[in-house]
C-alpha cells in the first residue's frame, strides 16, 4: 500500500488514491493484480485518467456571509439534502448577524482559516453565554466549507476548539395544581388551553407540539410518533 501510495504520488495521480486504495483493500487475490497492473500503467504513462467535467452548483467562491446566508436560507439543503440537514434557522440568523458576519462576514470562504474563527470568539461585545452558541454556527459552517462546499481542503478548526459548555440550569416544571388553574382559565381559547395542556403531559416543544397531526397519533396502541423536529431525532413514545 505504501508503495502504491509513494509511486503515484509521484507520477501526478494523487488524487486517484483513495478510489485505488479502496480497490486494493477490498480485492481478492485476481482483483489485487488487475489493480495493480493499472496502477503499473498510471505510473508509466500507458493508462490515460479521463477527467469528466463536474459543474458544481455552488458559487466558486463566496463570501462567508454569503455561504451562511445558503445555510440558514435552504439552499444547502435543497442542493444536498443528503448532507444539510433542513434545519429551523430563527436562532442562528440573529446570532450570525449580530455576531459572526460583522468579524468575518466578508472573508471569502477559501481563505478562512482558524485566525477567523478565533476572530470571532474575541470579539468583546459577545456574551458569555452566547460564546458556544456562537461558535457551534462558524463550526458547523466550517465543517460545510469543507464538504460539500469543498471550499476548503480540510476541516480548519483543531479538535478542541469549540468551548466548553456552560454549567445547566436547575429544570422546572408544571405543577398539577397550576395545570389545572391554567385550564380553568375561560378568558384563554379552548384551542390554547388544549395546546398548553398538552405539552404539560407530553413534554414536547410549541413548535413540535403545533406540527402535530392526527396521523401522528396512534389512539388504538396509545403512542404519539414525531417524526420531524428541532433536532431531526425521529421518536415515539406512549
């Protein structure tokens, strides 16, 4: 392996190693000589690499505000759905514009780098708790950059870069004493004491809770099934 790596390095073909790696682990002992009789031939010129054209659909090189602005927007989803998750983007628009794009907005995205990140976690106006918030957003556009924006040749930011959660809040919760209060309540529509009721007993968000629908519920085995979410973590419970 080593030595396949070594020689095709240096006849050019560097960016073939992965598919003939791949090949090479993966071959029986008749699969493991034709590879190698291709790799022979590479190397001394009598197998020919045919580039196709790959268009990407993707803006050569845009600014990171711009990137985000194809992240938080859809676009990235839409274009690889497989990759970018169709996430709700109320939060993160805010916090990159107040935060992130006034720093490093206009940096284009081939030439960010770690300098920029730390840019942004310096900046002195950005509050303490907002400090991992702010930098899972240039992490996670980071980790896009790289691929499927291939942007970037590697992931820039080192392992270890993003901060260190900040200490939980103590959880609360509804009394059934104040849930009953509350449903008494007749100034309240039926729909919202209905809403609120239900989300006391099953524990899901407002937004999660206002998305459901009657194929969701299962009455006959007693479960609800919540397929889309904030955090896309499909689940069921009784």
């Amino acid at each position: 392996m080593t030595g396949v790596v070594v020689r095709l390095r240096r006849a050019g073909h560097g960016s073939l190693l992965g598919a003939i790696l791949r090949d090479l682990g993966e071959a029986d002992e008749e699969g493991l000589k034709a590879a190698l009789s291709i790799v022979d031939g590479l190397v001394e010129g009598r197998e020919q690499v045919v580039a196709l054209p790959l268009e990407s659909p993707l803006p050569a090189n845009p600014t990171f505000k711009a990137f985000g602005a194809m992240w938080t927007g859809g676009d990235l989803h839409r274009l690889f759905p497989g990759h970018v998750k169709d996430l709700d983007h109320a939060k993160n628009s805010p916090r990159l514009e107040r935060h992130v794009y006034p720093f490093i907005g206009a940096i284009r995205m081939r030439a960010f780098s770690l300098d920029h990140a730390d840019l942004v976690l310096r900046q002195p106006t950005l509050p303490a708790g907002s400090r991992r918030h702010v930098a899972l957003l240039v992490h996670r556009l980071a980790v896009l950059a790289a691929y499927p924006g291939n942007y970037l040749p590697a992931f820039p930011l080192p392992k270890g870069w993003l901060p260190s959660p900040s200490a939980g809040k103590a959880k609360t919760f509804v009394y059934p004493s104040e849930d009953a209060a509350m449903m008494r309540v007749t100034d309240f529509p039926l729909v919202v004491r209905l809403l609120v009721g239900f989300i006391n007993r099953e524990g899901c968000r407002p937004t999660e809770a206002g998305s459901v629908e009657w194929t969701d519920l299962d009455l006959v085995h007693g479960t609800i099934n919540l397929d889309e979410n904030k955090t896309n973590d499909a689940r069921s419970w009784v």
